[in-house]
C-alpha cells in the first residue's frame, strides 16, 4: 500500500515549524479543544514504560509527551525528545528545566534518525507523522532504533469520522482567526491545520505499521475520530 503524497520541501516545512513555535501550545490547545494532553497521557499510558527504560518521543515539538515518559521512567531511565526545529527543541528544553524534569532534546531529522538499531525499549511519536511525505519513512525509522518486543505508540490528530470535509473547512478558516488573534503566523499554521486531512484512515495505518514490522496493532478514536492513538510491537 502506498501513502506517499506528493514531495514538498522539508526545508520550508521546518522553517514553517520554527514560525509555529512560539504559540504552538495555546494553538494546538485550539486545534484539539482542550483534550490534547488527554490523549498524550494515554499515549503515555500505552508506552507501558517502567522505571529504567530507555524511550525516544520522535517529532517532540516542545516537549509534552516525552515529559509525561520522563516521569514514568525516573532519574534510572532515560528519555530523548527529538525534532527538526530547533524552535521547538528551545522551548521543550525551557518546560523540563522549568517543571525540573530530566529530559534529553535533540534536533534531529525522524526519516534519519542519528541513533543506533534495537536502541530504545519504545518509540513515540505525537502528531509528527503526518507531515511526512511518506509516513512510512518515519514509521520505519522508529521501528529500526526499537528494540524487537520494543513498543511502538503513533498519536495523530484525524479528521473525525463523520465530518471529514467539515471539520477540515471549519480548521481551514478558524485556525488564522485564531493565529491572528495570537499575532502569530496565519500560514504557517493554516499548513498545520490542513496537514489533519493528510494523515490516512485508521486500518490503513495500521497496515503501514504491520508493513513496517509492527505486531499486536491496536487503536483507539478519541472525540469521534478527532485524534487516533496506534500501538503495537515491534516484531521479533
Ligand atoms: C504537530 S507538531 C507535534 C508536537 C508534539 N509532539 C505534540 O504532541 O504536540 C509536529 C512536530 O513534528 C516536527 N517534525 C515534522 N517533521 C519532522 C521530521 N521529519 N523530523 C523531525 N521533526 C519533524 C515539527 O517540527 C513539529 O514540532
């Protein structure tokens, strides 16, 4: 199965997330009315990582969910947020040094991630996929660093399941609004909102992730479909 789209460039992309960093958390607040960190304490949940384990939170952004792992692994694990925007790395760096949270952030590219096979007893990953032009890609490159029986957890925001033109019209023309009134970049965050539409439906990424070397794949809708959480192993 392929879900590749069309190749846009990963250079604008990224300049794009460094104009979103400074209000992504109140947007992305927006974006999910309030029940994103919800979901990402159910991603956490589903990482099933104890104190010790080694957990890398690819396209971290600023930092939530790898924060939550942090808590769960204690000062005798280790967690590693990763993402391309060095923006966004600054202000993950800021929230752990402001809630003295040991947390390790690293600007890195996820289709290339600079970390060693079998490296990580989980891998998650919090609304990153979807602006890959090829998931697959990413979903690979967290399947390479996972250790095999590793866990492998992918929550994304979806176009809820009824509403799939709806819901993308309605982001397309409030997320500016909002952004204007935040005085931050209306485009760069219309991209944002409109990347919701890209991510494919919920037994296709399952498949994907079965493709990659993923078993025992679940899921789980919040909200109607507005955001979908994916979990498995990496196979042996
Ligand atoms: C929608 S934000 C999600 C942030 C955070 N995980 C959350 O739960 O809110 C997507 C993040 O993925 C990052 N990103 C997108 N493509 C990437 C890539 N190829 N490599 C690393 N980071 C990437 C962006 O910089 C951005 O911070």
């Amino acid at each position: 199965m392929s879900t590749a789209r069309v190749p846009h460039s990963a250079v604008d992309d990224r300049a794009a997330f460094d104009l979103i960093a400074p209000r992504y958390d109140l947007v992305s607040g927006v974006m999910t009315l309030g029940m994103g960190d919800g979901w990402r304490r159910a991603a956490a949940e589903v990482a099933d990582v104890a104190a010790g384990a080694q957990v890398l939170d690819a396209f971290t952004g600023t930092g939530d969910l790898a924060l939550l792992l942090a808590d769960r692994v204690t000062s005798l694990g280790q967690v590693i947020g990763v993402d391309y925007s060095p923006a966004m790395i600054d202000r993950a760096r800021l929230k752990a040094a402001a809630t003295h949270r040991r947390c390790r952030f690293e600007v890195a590219d996820v289709t290339q991630l600079p970390y060693e096979n079998n490296r990580f007893d989980a891998v998650t990953a919090s609304g990153g996929l979807r602006s890959l032009d090829d998931p697959s890609i990413g979903i690979g490159e967290m399947v390479r660093v996972a250790r095999p029986g590793g866990r492998i957890v992918i929550l994304e925001i979806t176009p809820p399941r009824h509403l799939r033109g709806l819901h993308a019209g309605a982001l397309a023309v409030a997320m500016p609004a909002v952004v204007r009134l935040l005085r931050g970049d209306p485009d760069a965050f219309a991209r944002l909102a409109e990347s919701v539409g890209h991510m494919p439906p919920p037994a296709d990424v399952a498949a994907l992730m079965w493709e990659c070397g993923i078993g025992g794949i679940r899921w789980r809708e919040f909200a109607g479909g507005m955001a979908t959480l994916h979990h498995g192993t990496v196979r042996a």
